[in-house]
C-alpha cells in the first residue's frame, strides 16, 4: 500500500525504545495527522548501539530492538492505520568492531582475496613499502614489540579448529596460510600424520594477495581444511592437546 508523504514524525530506535514501542504509538501519529514514521535505520548494529547507524549487519534486523517477529508486528500495525515507513541509511556507514561483522571479519583474516575486499576503502599499496597488502589498525596502547614482551598478545583457539589473537577487549582472526608451522610443530609432538598434511595444505593455500580465480579456492580449501582439523581435534584428543601445547609455547615466548 503506498501512502503519499504529507508528514513526517522521526524517531529514535535504540534498545529502550524499540518495535514494540513504536507499533503502540501508531495510533497517536495517526491523530497527530502524520503519514510516515520516520526512523533511524534498524538493521543490525554494533553492540549497544544508541543510533544504530554503525550497521555490522545489513541482512538482519537489529536483535536489541525486537526479532524478525517485532519487526513485522510493526510494520503491520503501521499498514493498519495507513502509515508508511522512511529509513535514515546512510550506505556507507558500518562499524569494524570485530567479528560482529563478517564482511570486516573476512578481510582481516584474507586481505585482497576477501570476497568483501571491495566493500572497503582499503589502501592495499601505500607509498611505505613494509605496510603494502596491510590492513593498519590503531588499537594498541603502546609501542608493538613491549606489547609483545608484555605478553598482552594472545593466540588462541576456538570452536576445535579457529585461531584468533586476542589483545584485551580485540580478537583478530589469523591468517589460515600461517597456521602451517603451528600445527606442523604439534603434529611432530604427537606423531599425527593426518594433521601433518593439514599442516602442508594450509601453507599451501593461496596468498592473501590473490585476486584471481585462485582468491575462490583459497575460500573454499580453507574452509575444508577448518572442517577436516575440526574432526580431528574432535576425534582424537592428544591431536587438540599437542596444538594447544604449541600455543601456549608461543604465547609465553
């Protein structure tokens, strides 16, 4: 049902006024002589966002301000009583907060091969040469190498078969190609040759700097590869123990 714009009342979504709260006011725009509720964009947004313009997700709905559900249930009661809908979406507004947002998420662990790569304004060749085909994040609070020796850095491993470094609140996923040595040194400690060869195939993989057909098959044997360690941890313990005897060697080097 189209509704000709007249007049506009704009609202606020955050977590303490949310779908519900909005449909139960459908009513009073109506008297107010209103034909558009006008609202900050409410797609999915960082955690504990109050604007909801740092969108993480542009699939879903934001789950602080009701589910799939609530949001229907408002769209119904706006149709109901001849009410349309405008969205502020600014396109380019997205938060990099981590793995809350996958397409971010994908370019830290593959760089130029990410599928997303494009999304972001990225300088891939910058005139230094030691940062080309990096991403450059200020989120440490002091120089990297007394970090280091601070052993605020973290490395480790989650769900069986994905590693990450953690440093405080920030977790960054890690380069799949640059888990061979890890898991070649654990597969010698417990004599697997099954995680041996995983090990190979993930150094195998192609550079994070492919953007060619080969950037498609870096995703789809690093994918193979997670499930095939996933199973192995699953299946026997002393493989998953050696890998994270490993880590905890790296850790406190």
């Amino acid at each position: 049902m189209s509704t000709e714009l007249c007049a506009t009342y704009r609202i606020q979504f955050h977590a303490g006024f949310r779908f519900s709260d909005a449909a139960a006011i459908a009513d009073y725009l109506v008297e107010l002589g209103i034909s558009h509720l006008y609202s900050s964009p409410y797609l999915q947004a960082a955690p504990g966002s109050t604007h909801g313009y740092d969108v993480v997700d542009y699939h879903n709905v934001n789950e602080e301000l009701g589910s799939a559900q609530a949001h229907a249930e408002l769209c119904a009661a706006l149709q109901a009583v001849g009410l349309g809908q405008l969205l502020d979406i600014v396109p380019n507004h997205m938060a990099i907060v981590g793995r809350e947002n996958p397409w971010w998420w994908d370019v830290l662990e593959n760089g130029q091969s990410s599928r997303y790569a494009a999304y972001f304004d990225v300088e891939w060749d910058p005139p230094e040469s030691k940062l080309r085909n990096t991403v450059l994040l200020p989120v440490l609070g002091d120089h990297y190498g007394r970090v280091l020796d601070n052993h605020e850095l973290h490395l480790k491993r989650e769900d069986d078969a994905r590693f990450v470094v953690s440093y405080h609140d920030h977790v960054f996923p890690i380069s799949p190609r640059t888990l061979d040595e890890l898991l070649a040194a654990a597969a010698e400690r417990c004599r697997s040759d099954e995680l041996a060869f995983i090990a190979d195939a993930f150094g195998w993989l192609p550079p994070s700097t492919a953007t060619d057909d080969s950037a498609v098959r870096r995703h789809r044997d690093k994918e193979v590869l997670r499930s095939q360690l996933q199973h192995l941890c699953r299946e026997r313990p002393e493989i998953a123990t050696a890998i994270d005897e490993r880590i905890a060697v790296l850790n406190g080097d």
